[in-house]
C-alpha cells in the first residue's frame, strides 16, 4: 500500500478508502483473488508442484496457500490439480 501511496502521490488510507468505495473489496482481497487466479491457471496448465506454484503468485507458506485457495475457489490446489489431470 506504501508503494502504491507513493506512485500516485496519495495517502494510502486514502487510496484504501477509495478503492473498496470504488470496487467493494479492499486492496488486499483483490490482490489475494489476482494470485489464486493466477495459481489455479498455473495449477491446471504446468507441471509445477504445489509448493512452486504457491511460491510463484507470492505465498511464502504453503499452507496459508492451501487454506486461502480453498476459501477463494472452494476446492484445494490438490483437487485443482488432480482435477486437470483428467480431462
């Protein structure tokens, strides 16, 4: 959010304000959807294992990965993958 505040010479409270009035979500939430998005088409579409796959879109923990994928896609990134595998 700092970086952000800086770019734009705003102050990050206010960007925060603006963007969840704007968006209905905050920053945070969106920026968490972008990298599950990001994960699954990465789970589906490589042979990447879960944990460099969680790596790649930002999670240092593979399981706050795990947990927040689920939350967000409503299966794991273990179903994700196994899943693609058979089509």
């Amino acid at each position: 959010m700092t970086k952000l505040s800086e770019i734009f010479y705003l102050n990050k409270y206010y960007i925060s304000h603006a963007f969840k009035a704007k968006y209905g979500k905050s920053i945070i939430s969106e920026l968490i959807e972008i990298r599950c998005n990001e994960a699954e088409h990465l789970l589906k579409s490589t042979n990447l294992s879960i944990v460099d796959v969680a790596v790649a879109v930002g999670f240092n923990s593979v399981a706050h990965f795990s947990n927040t994928y689920k939350k967000i896609k409503g299966e794991t990134p273990e179903q994700t993958k196994k899943f693609s595998r058979k089509i």
